[in-house]
C-alpha cells in the first residue's frame, strides 16, 4: 500500500471517528435533556397528585367533589401539553442537529465522489464505471432529498397535532371554567 493511500485512509477514519463522536455527542444531550424533563414532570405529576388527593379528601359533600373534578382536571391536561410540547421541541431539536451533521458529511461524501469521477473516466473502461457511479449518486441525492421532504412533513404534521391540542384544551377550559364557577 502507497503513503497516499494509507494518508487517505487515516483521513478517512478520522472524519468518520469526528462524525461518530459528534452524532454521539448529540443523542446523549438529547437523552439527558429528555431524563431532566421525565423527572420534572414526575415531580410535578407526584406533587399534584399529592395536592389533589388532600382536596379530594377535604371534600365536606357531593358538591364540592363535583367541583373538585372540573378544577383538578384541567391542569393535568395543561401539563400532559406542555410536556408533550417540550418533548417536541427536544426530539426536533436533536433531530436538527443529527440532520444537520449528516447532511453536511453527505455533502462532502458526494462532492469527493463526484471528484475522483473524473480521474475514474481516464483509466480504460473508466467511463462506464464513472456512468454507473453517477447514476448512483443521483439515487441517493434523490433519496436524500426525499428523507429530509418526509422529515419535514413528519415535523409539521407533529407540530400541527400539538396546535390542535392545545387549542381543544383550551376551548375545553374556556367552556368549563364558568360552569366551575356556579
């Protein structure tokens, strides 16, 4: 093996070892992100259901538990949003940065393919295998494209259902307040 070729390949495994780290990096920051927030969440469920079972049991008669129930309710539903909107924006996030650092080693994948495509045209039969490898590129540009379209919509049909949701909690609230007021 020639010095070229092996500095080549050291160059190679070291992209790949940066890529590596970095795509690590970025799932464990995500994964912590997504541990702090189970954990605030869970002590907050824990001390609502605390504060909710001392009113439960507070209750002197049917009226004030029928109260109760419309009061303790929507709260509930306006953390399970939050949360659900914070674990979103976490995923999107990561997401991002995970896209971002792929797309950026596929760009760089791809313009040094296209490059020694060139030097594969000048050897004998170079050509066809050039075509070929072309046509591959194309293929997986295309597929690329394709991923990131899917991956868009997929976010925007996420962002879309937790718009609705929050809108119906809050329709539901604004409809249940003034009963909770009698």
């Amino acid at each position: 093996m020639s010095t070229p070729n092996f500095e080549q390949l050291v160059a190679a495994q070291k992209t790949n070892a940066e890529l590596a780290s970095t795509l690590l990096r970025a799932t464990f920051n995500g994964i912590e992100r997504l541990s702090a927030l189970n954990l605030a969440a869970s002590r907050d469920f824990l001390n609502a259901t605390v504060a909710n079972v001392q009113q439960v049991l507070a209750a002197k008669n049917p009226g004030d538990l029928a109260k109760l129930n419309v009061n303790l309710t929507q709260p509930g539903v306006e953390k399970w949003l939050d949360y659900s909107r914070n674990v979103y924006d976490l995923l999107t996030s990561v997401q991002k940065e995970v896209a971002s650092t792929v797309q950026g080693q596929y760009t760089e994948f791809s313009r040094s393919a296209t490059a020694n495509l060139d030097r594969t045209k000048a050897a004998p039969g170079g050509d066809v295998f050039a075509a070929v490898v072309k046509s591959v590129l194309d293929a997986s540009n295309r597929t690329f494209e394709q991923a990131n379209a899917f991956a868009k919509q997929a976010a925007s049909i996420a962002e879309a259902n937790i718009q609705a949701a929050t809108a119906t909690a809050k329709a539901a609230a604004s409809t249940k307040q003034p009963a909770a007021k009698k």
